[in-house]
C-alpha cells in the first residue's frame, strides 16, 4: 500500500473528528491529553507508511515517548501476527501498551499513542473503520476479544 496526500488527509481529518469524540466518552480517564502520534505500518513490508502527530501536545517530552510508543505497537503487532491488536501482547510495566490494531482490508497496522491504551485502540479501530480498512464486524469482533468498549462508545458517537 502506498498512502498519498490524499489518503494522508484523510486520515488526518478522521483523526482530529474522532479525537473530539473521545474527548466525551466516559471510558476517557485522561480527557486533558488532545493529541496523538499516529503510526500506520505496511504488513506485508513492514515499512512505516505515515508517521504524523495530530492534535494538541503539551509536553514535548510526553510526545516524543508517543511518537515512539506508535511505532513500538506496530512493529509488535508485526512480530505476532496472530494478534489483532497490540493490547493482546500489551505489558505496562514493560511500557508495552494497547492501542495498536490490524486493518485487514488494507494490510495496515494503525497505532496511535497519546492517549489512554483503550482510547488509542477505539481511535485505531474507528479510524480503520472510515478509512475503510475495517468491516464493522471486525470492529465489533474486536471490541469483543479486548474487552474494550470505548470501540463502540465511539462506533455510536461517530
């Protein structure tokens, strides 16, 4: 896959609506953080096709560990292709978190980091959802095996 300025902005776009979403739902513990980095990683190459930050970050240090954290999901993701999402692998104490899924339409990984670990997945998840790289049963699958309702909290406000 290639992602052009096209796809580029829509993903972009898509980002900033859902992130003014999130910001409403009450699975949100951390409704000051308004940014992300947003990380989508070919599966087939493992060549990170987009890495772009979207929002608002006031700790330049925090983000920097964020930029980081997204690329950390989809390269793990990669390693266990078994896994639909990065939570399944996830280890906080090992700063392994959630938030990264598999977009199987497109053969896409989608992180984003900068949130919390269950608000970054509903992000990845909703945005593979109108990018059209997720069916809705998928999504729903998914919100299944996490445990993470915020998925559908989010499907529903969106």
């Amino acid at each position: 896959m290639f992602i052009d300025e096209t796809i580029a902005a829509n993903l972009i776009r898509h980002t900033r609506e859902l992130l003014k979403l999130i910001a409403t739902l009450p699975e949100n513990e951390k409704r000051e953080r308004q940014g992300v980095y947003l990380c989508v990683r070919d599966q087939a190459t493992g060549l990170i096709l987009l890495l772009v930050p979207v929002g608002k970050f006031d700790d330049m240090s925090f983000a920097r560990r964020c930029c980081l954290y997204a690329q950390e999901k989809t390269a793990r993701l990669l390693s266990h292709p078994e896994h639909q999402a990065s939570s399944q692998s996830a280890n906080p104490d090992l700063e392994l978190y959630g938030g990264g899924v598999v977009c199987p339409i497109a053969n896409v990984i989608i992180a984003p980091s900068g949130l919390t670990a269950v608000c970054d997945e509903a992000l990845g998840a909703n945005l593979g959802l109108k990018m059209g790289w997720m069916f809705p049963d998928q999504i729903s699958h998914l919100s299944t095996l996490t445990q993470n309702t915020a998925i559908t909290s989010l499907c529903r406000a969106a």
